[in-house]
C-alpha cells in the first residue's frame, strides 16, 4: 500500500517494477549508517525466505566522496563477491531483475547517515503538548535537538538564540486541544518565525515545519510561517488532553524527510532513484521490527538499537509504542559522551582489573578521534564493555522519561497513589512486567561471545523476573523493517529464522539480601534431565537449555525477594532456553556491585566466569595481577 | 540459521575494509580553502585576486536580535485591540526608548506607554497574542581569507575559494579556532615534552611545535605568553580537560575561546610524533602558518590543519604528492599502530593474510602482520592501523 502510493506519487508505478511483492525472488536492502554502510541480501530458497548474504563498507557522506552511493557500491560489491550475483552495474543497482539473472527484485534503504533526521519540536506546555510532540518526533525516528516550550524557563530571547543556532532538518510544532485557547501556540510560532531558523542542508530552502497542534489556531498559523517556511498542517497531536495522536504527524515527518531531507544530503538524489521504496531513518526501520516482536507473541518489550552515535531505545508496553533516541551516547563518535555523562568512576565501576582512570581516558578519547578501530586484547574488549553497560543504562534512564503516562490529565486517584505520589510522573514501565529485552547494533551482533551481550543487556537494563533476551544476528533489523513496507512475510520470515538469537531467559529476583546468603532454589526439568539448586544471593548461574528448546522451572525465592509473585512466593512456569541458556541472575535488584576496588574486581571476575563471558585463561591473568595498566 | 549459517554471516560482517583515516603530511601539496558566508552577502575580490591571510574576502549582515514584546499586556487591552495604541506601524523603524505604543485612559488622565528595548526594527504586530517583535539592526559578518593565496572560484554572493602551493600537516584532534603565526621550534627530538620552562617571552605571538606532549601548566603558560597556537603529539585528557574548564562530549570544536589554538597529531595521552611530520615542521622553522584547531569527527570529517603557504619559486620543479587513496597496503608499505597494545608503534607491512584471523577477543578480523622499528614481529587487526605517506 505504502509502496504503491510512493510509487504513484513519483510516478514510478510500473515504469521499472511490474512483478508483486510475492513473487519477489532476490532482494537487496542496505543501511546507510553513520559509520558504515551495511548490504544484506536476502532470497526466497523452498519456498521460505532466508537471509543469504551480507557485505560493509564504510559510508561515503563525508567529504572528500560526499555520494552516498559509492559506500553502498562498495557494500553491494562484497555481496556480489561472496554470492557470485551481479548486482550491479553502471547506472545503480540491477534492478529490475534480468531474464539472465542478473539483479534483484527489489532494492531498498534505510539511512541514518550525516546525523539522520535532526529535529526541533516545540509545543505549549512542556509536559504536555510539546512532551507528545517529542514522542511523536522521536517515534519518527529522529534525533531530537530539543524542545521549546512556552514554559521550558528560558526566556523569549534565550529560545530565539537557540533556534537560530539549532539549524534542524525540520520542525514539528504542536500545542493546544482542539478548540482551546489559541494565544499561547500562536505565540510559540511568533517565536519561531522571528528566529527564522535556516536548514542544515542545502542553502536557500524553505525549512519543513509540521503543524499539529489545535486546529482553530490554523489560520493564524500559516499566515505566520507559510511565507518564510514550508508549512505542512496534519490532524492535532492532542486533540483532546486525554488523548495523544501520533500517527498523523509521524507520516507527515516521513513524507518530508524524503521530500526535503534526504534530497538535500549529499548523493541521496542518485540513491533516491536506484530504488522505489521511500528511504526509511534507520531507527524507524528498528522500531518497526521490534514492534512485530511484541505484536507477533503479545508480549512486553524493550529493545535498544546501540550504535557507534547514538542509543535508540524502544518499549512496546501494554501495546503502548515510545521510542527514544539519545543522540550522544554511542560507542564510537560519541564514546567520550558516554564517559563525560556516566563519569569516569560509573565506567570503572565495571573493570575487572587494575588500571588507571587516566588510562582509561586517553583510551576513550582515542576511540573517539579514530573511530573505526576494534578492540584487540582481551582487556581493551572489557573496557568498551563497560562504556557499552553505561551507555544503556543512560539511554534507557532517558527512555523512562518519556515512557509515562498522559501528563495534565485529570483522574481521580487512589489513596494509595496520592501517599506513593507516583502515578504519571514515574515511568509505567515495570520491569518485571517486561517479557522480552532485545538487542541490535554493531557491538552488541559482532560481540565474539553471545554471552557477552546477554551480560551487557542484564547490566544496562536490570530485568526483573523472568525476562527472554534475544539479539539481531549480525545487524539487519533496520533492513528488515524497511522490507516489512513492502514484503512483510518476507520480513517475518526471516525476522524469526536468521535475524532473532535467542539468548535465553535471565530470571532475576527483585531485592536485596544484606547478609547474603541463599537467594532461591530451582528445579530445571528438560528432556528427562532434571537440574536442582540453590543459588547464593550475589551470584549468577547459567543452566544451559539450547534454542528452540522448553523447560520446566520451578523456583522458590527466599523471604525478600520476588520472582513475579510478590515476595518469598514460588512460581512453575515454562521456560525457552537460547544460546546462552537460563541465567539465574541473583545478585540483587537494584544490582549491587562491592565499592572496594579488590572486591569489585573479584566480583566481576565471578560474574564474567559463571556465565563464560570471557576465554578462561584471561581470568587467571587478572587474578595473578599479569593485567594492569598501560598493558 | 539456513544454510550459509549464522557464524559465517558473523565473519562476513567483520570484513569491512579498513578505514584510514588519511591525515595529510606534505612537503607539498595544493591546497583550497572555500570561505564561504553563512547567508548570502556581497563578495569583495574577483576571480584572479592574489589575497593575504587576514584580507576580507566577503562579508554581509546577519540579522540582528529579536525582543518580543507583550503589548497587549503592558497596556492592559485585549491582543486584537493593539493596533489602534501602535504609535508604529509595521515594518517602521525604531530608536532606543522611543514610545512605540501609548493607550491614554480616563479622558488622557492615565497613560501608559511601551518603550522600545533598542534600535530597529518593528517585524510583528500580533492581533492573537498581543505581541509585537523588534528586530535590531543587521551585525556586519566578515570572512578573511585564512591563508595567502589565489582567488581561483567566485561564488557570487557566497564567497570565494582560494588556492595556495603549500606544505600541509593534518592533526587528529584540536581545540580552538584559526590563527597566523610564525612557527617556533620548542623540541629538538619528537620525543620531548613541551613544559613550562621551554616557553618564554619570545614564544608571544608564535605556533610552538613541540614532540610528544604539552603539559598542562604548559598550556597554561602559553596563554599567558600569548602563544598563538600549539602544535604536539599528544596532551593528557585530564589537562585538556582543566585547560578548557569543561569536557569535551562529541569531538565537535572549534569554537573554543581559550587564547590559543592546540592540535595534536597523534592522540591521547604522551604521544611521539612520527619523524616525518616533525621534520616536515623543522624545515619551517620560522616560517608563517595559518592554523586551525577545528575538528569535527563526525558528519564531515573535519581535521585540524597546519598550512605553510609557499612561495611559486619554492615550488618550481616540485611534484604535488599524490592523494592518498585510503587502501593500498602491500608488503613494503610503511604503517602506524592506531590502538592499544602497539598504539604509536611505528612499523611496515610484512605480510597481508588473505584469510580472517582470530585475535585474543576472539573476533575475526582481517589482519596485517607487521615488522615494527624494534624489530618485533606483531599481528594487528586492519581496522587498527593507518598508512604513513613518505
């Protein structure tokens, strides 16, 4: 649908592309990243569609190659290399596919290179108006650069200055409901016309500003911006207060990102016609996956989208979709940001072994100048895990603040609300309600050990109860949603058979024990084998169950902690096991970790052990002290 | 998984080539600067022009600042009404303290007045909010041409390119903006420290080139000196961080006002500078450079720079070196270490394996096997290491 509406709209329909989606045989989707572009090669083999092939080279947006197109060559050729396929050829990408062979059925995109899609939202009410515009802003998938609102305690002058500075892709202005007061959305954009805010690509363009706020405030409106920007008006993002409608503002983004945005970036006009499927913001095309996750087994899920820029986080909560994007917490570009917001000493926290601070700074900071290189020793891959922990812990505390309920709603409250005094201003997330915790980026789907992101997931993200956890495969989940708009079976298909590693179930207690002790007791009933232990508190024990594979559990928690059944209460439950298998995760929520350094080290070292993290012989090395600075 | 399994699509996804990151160092080379206005204005040399480093090539007026001013509000009427006590009409200018709008009650016996904020402009008269908005007037914004040289492009109303044989030295990270000095050599090993002592009163208004670190009391003493601008190989993050007074989140920069301009070449932490930027710098001991401590490592790539300007008589019979190509590794090619446990570790291509290689992370990337200056012979991942041109 969406596919033949583009293709209608650039008046492509049938001009290249004559076959149906199902009868697609061979098709070629890539993500312009930030750092790299990535080729994934997908192909319909008895009557299934499976992931075939893939291919990296580093992105060309950036000087002295500005064209998109010559990194998604590069890509396209390693997968022509490993497949035999030719695929391309002088003009593009072959396609449509030949009677020779040569070629594919489809060529689609997602990018998220030259910093994405970079907006400024503005609304009334902090809270409210311009809280659902970020939302919807964010659920677009962009980078939001920040929120200007009537009420966000900057003066008029401060918020002109900052608009004038921002120099987004686009805008999305929202505020009041629908047949409210009309004054105060007007005001904010008086504001932004008097700021006259310039794009960020390509000089002499009208600005895209998207208008979703009251609907009486209309008229005023555009006469205000419709000279100076180009205003394009969509249903009201808070037709009422009780109510938060997205969507229309969210396709709107879509629509003028292709239109305004993507052809303005440089070769994006040539990569624009290789294909006649809309170019997608990579964490859209992330988003989209992790939703089918949720909706395809009806459960709760966060997922976290770790890059080498930025940390997408994604919950799909009773139904509810958010997504947040913290545009400068990454493992590459933005590694010193990790450690400039985390400090120093939340990173060390979670370094087995003896070093400097300072060390590890200069460290960072020459990740951050030479962004490409790759961990080589044992250590320098543990330093990076840390940041990688902090990094998720940081985007996933950003998450939860957006991931709240409707602000400025009147209800009638509980007693018990009012003593608490939580309700809407606290996240609705509960983590023990959460089923799934999922992973996708380059350092978590080229970690050398599965476990070793299993780890990072129960670190950063502190699941409670039993939680799955699952990874992307080697990084196509973003290729997968841009081909779920055209061929969602094809995208289903090989979402759940070659993008989907399932780690296993981490089933991890709520509390803490402050004299230690037993934690809880399990009994594992798989294929006739039964496994039966206790487990000290402050310890992790893996029981490995392959994938695809159940199990009986049978767990009996001591009296101050709570598997999902309230404190000291047992539950019997069904299990799938993974790659890495059932995690007992016992050391405590919120997680402890010793503030003694020789203990901490200890610790970690335990912990990395039980769940065969890390080679065997690099525990011993720490322990004799063989690791230490500057080695 | 299918068929072509999981582990193999693992290893094909570390394959991607190396990237090197492609610092310049040349004796010679061409190099062109595009000077280019924020918004459009008037440009003031033509196309053939011979400029020097602090002439304005172009320049325009940015508009000024904006007050938004509640008129509705002073006076006490309802935002539609304000069109009759406007004492201005739109697009009228202003001066300081000029009544721009007055509302008499009470048959003239109270009177209330709206007095304009600054000079300017009127933009906005809003009969919704009952604001009105001030412009002030337009900021001139001049460009200068940064390095001597040739103006060989005009882009009518945007700015210019200019073009100069020069010498070249790309940083990997700096701090301030553009400067023009004369170049001072503060080392005579790329091994020694820039400290406190080698900085005295003829230091003022010079670029020191240093060996493989700058102190912290060092760059604090350079300030003080009026050291223009700093050139070493490598400055401790925890100094860096006192001398800016804030840390550095994403390697954006540029814009620091901190009295001088620091570039490093090599990294954190105290880094040797290979010999051939060292010397390349040596030769021009004394000479004029323009210096810019920009760096943006993301969206752009931009580098810090080094440019020494040279005269046609110094080049003639020169060949411009040839563009590095960003590939080209071969047995024989001369490399550096760009990641713990050999960072900085000087060396030349022994052998590329063709095959993927397990490294102690247990990763399988594609190598190189290096034969460094001491002798060693070390396996590197391809990712970690950058060509030296010579």
């Amino acid at each position: 649908m969406r596919l033949a509406k583009f293709r209608e709209r650039r008046g492509t329909t049938s001009q290249r592309q004559t076959k149906k989606p199902e009868e697609f045989e061979i098709m070629l989707v890539t993500d312009v990243g930030s750092t790299t572009t990535k080729a994934r090669l997908f192909r319909k083999k008895s009557n299934e569609y499976r992931f075939v092939s893939s291919g990296e080279a580093p992105t060309t947006v950036e000087a002295p190659f500005e064209d998109v197109t010559r990194g998604v060559r590069n890509a396209v050729r390693e997968v022509e290399e490993l497949t035999g396929l030719r695929l391309l050829e002088e003009e593009g990408i072959v396609w449509p596919r030949r009677a020779s062979g040569d070629g594919v059925d489809l060529y689609a995109t997602t990018s998220s290179a030259g910093g994405g899609l970079q907006m400024m939202v503005a609304g009334v009410v902090k809270t409210m108006t311009a809280e659902s515009a970020e939302r919807a802003a964010l659920g677009a998938g962009a980078i939001v650069m920040d929120v200007i609102a009537i009420d966000d305690g900057r003066m008029p002058h401060q918020k002109i200055e900052r608009i004038r500075t921002l120099r987004p892709d686009m805008i999305l202005l929202a505020g009041g409901t629908d047949g409210g007061t009309i004054t105060h959305v007007a005001e904010i954009t008086e504001l932004i016309a008097a700021a006259e805010p310039k794009a960020r690509l390509g000089i002499g363009y009208e600005l895209p500003i998207v208008y979703a706020g009251n609907k009486d405030a209309r008229a005023p409106i555009s006469k205000t911006l419709e000279d100076k920007f180009a205003l394009k008006i969509v249903d009201n993002i808070r037709p009422v207060l009780e109510l938060e409608n997205t969507d229309p503002a969210r396709d709107a983004i879509h629509e003028l990102f292709m239109e305004h945005v993507m052809s303005h970036a440089p070769g994006y006009d040539k990569l624009m016609k290789w294909t006649d499927v809309p170019i997608m913001p990579t964490p859209a095309g992330e988003g989209r996956m992790f939703r089918t996750l949720a909706e395809l087994r009806k459960v709760n899920v966060i997922g976290v989208g770790l890059g080498g820029a930025t940390t997408n986080v994604y919950s799909i909560y009773d139904g509810k979709f958010v997504r947040t994007v913290s545009a400068n917490l990454g493992m590459s570009y933005s590694i010193c940001n990790v450690l400039k917001e985390a400090t120093i000493g939340n990173i060390m926290r979670w370094v087995p072994f003896d070093i400097e601070p300072v060390v590890v700074r200069n460290r960072l900071r020459n990740k951050m100048i030479r962004p490409t290189t790759i961990p080589q020793t044992l250590e320098e891959l543990m330093v990076e895990h840390a940041v990688a922990r902090e990094a998720l812990r940081l985007g996933f505390e950003h998450h939860k603040q957006l991931a709240r309920g409707l602000r400025g709603v009147q209800r009638v409250r509980t007693m018990g609300e009012i003593f608490e005094q939580s309700a809407e201003e606290e996240t609705y997330i509960d983590m023990m309600r959460v089923d799934f915790l999922a992973g996708t980026g380059g350092l978590l789907s080229h970690a050398p050990r599965r476990a070793q992101s299993a780890l990072l997931l129960m670190d950063g993200f502190q699941p409670d109860g039993l939680t799955k956890l699952a990874q992307d495969s080697v990084f196509m989940m973003p290729h997968l949603g841009v081909l779920s708009t055209v061929h969602p079976q094809a995208a289903l298909e090989i979402f759940e058979k070659d993008c989907l590693v399932r780690l296993g179930t981490c089933i991890a207690p709520r509390g803490t024990l402050e004299k230690g002790g037993n934690a809880l007791s399990f009994k594992v009933e798989a294929e006739g084998s039964v496994v039966e232990e206790n487990v000290a508190f402050g310890s992790i024990r893996v029981v490995p169950l392959e994938s695809g594979k159940t199990a009986k559990l049978v767990l009996s928690p001591v009296k101050d902690l709570d598997v999902g059944r309230g404190p000291g209460h047992g539950l019997e439950t069904t299990v799938e096991g993974g790659v890495v298998g059932l995690i007992f995760d016992c050391r405590g929520r919120p997680l402890s970790i010793p503030v003694d350094p020789a203990a901490r080290r200890q610790k970690l070292l335990e912990w990395f052990q039980a769940m065969s993290a890390y080679p065997e012989n690099v525990y011993e090395r720490i322990r004799s002290g063989e690791v230490k600075e500057g080695s | 998984m299918s068929e072509f399994g999981q582990e193999k699509s693992r290893k094909e996804a570390s394959m991607a080539h190396a990237y090197t990151p492609g610092l310049k160092v040349k004796r010679f080379t061409i190099v062109s600067k595009m000077r280019r206005l924020p918004i459009p204005g008037e440009v003031l040399v033509e196309k053939g022009d011979t400029v020097t480093h602090d002439q304005v090539v172009a320049r325009t007026q940015v508009p000024g600042e904006i007050h938004l001013i509640n008129v509705a509000n002073a006076l006490g009427v309802d935002p539609e009404e304000i069109p009759q006590f406007m004492l201005k009409k739109l697009k009228d200018s202003v001066a300081k303290n000029e009544v721009i709008a007055k509302r008499s009650s009470f048959f003239g016996l109270f009177k209330s007045f709206v007095y304009a904020p600054s000079d300017g402009t009127i933009e906005l008269i809003s009969e919704v909010t009952g604001q009105i908005a001030l412009r002030e007037p337009f900021v001139p914004v001049e460009i200068t041409a940064y390095i001597p040289g040739k103006v060989v492009h005009v882009m009518p109303r945007e700015g210019v390119t200019i073009r100069t044989p020069a010498a070249l030295v790309q940083g990997i990270f700096g701090v301030g903006g553009e400067a023009h000095a004369n170049l001072k050599m503060t080392a005579s090993t790329p091994d020694e420290v820039l400290t406190p002592e080698k900085i005295n009163p003829s230091c003022e208004g010079k670029v020191l080139v240093g060996g493989s670190l700058v102190t912290g009391e060092a760059l604090a003493k350079a300030v003080k000196t009026g050291v223009k601008g700093i050139v070493v190989g490598g400055v401790e993050d925890e100094d860096l961080i006192k001398f800016l007074g804030y840390e550095i989140g994403v390697a954006i920069t540029g814009q620091e006002e901190i009295g001088t301009t620091l570039i490093i070449t090599e990294g954190f932490g105290r880094m040797k500078m290979p010999h051939r930027t060292f010397d390349l710098l040596k030769s021009f001991d004394g000479r004029e450079a323009s210096i810019n401590g920009a760096t943006q490592i993301r969206a752009g790539v931009i580098r810090p720079e080094i440019v020494i300007a040279l005269k046609d008589t110094e080049v003639k019979g020169l060949v411009e070196e040839a563009e590095e190509t960003g590939g080209g590794m071969a047995p024989g090619t001369p490399i550096r270490v760009i990641r713990e446990p050999y960072f900085g570790a000087i060396g030349h291509v022994a052998s590329l394996p063709v095959e993927l290689q397990v490294v102690e992370t247990e990763s399988d990337v594609r190598v190189v096997e290096i034969e460094l200056e001491d002798g060693r012979r070390v396996v590197v991942p391809r990712a970690n290491v950058e060509i030296i041109e010579e």
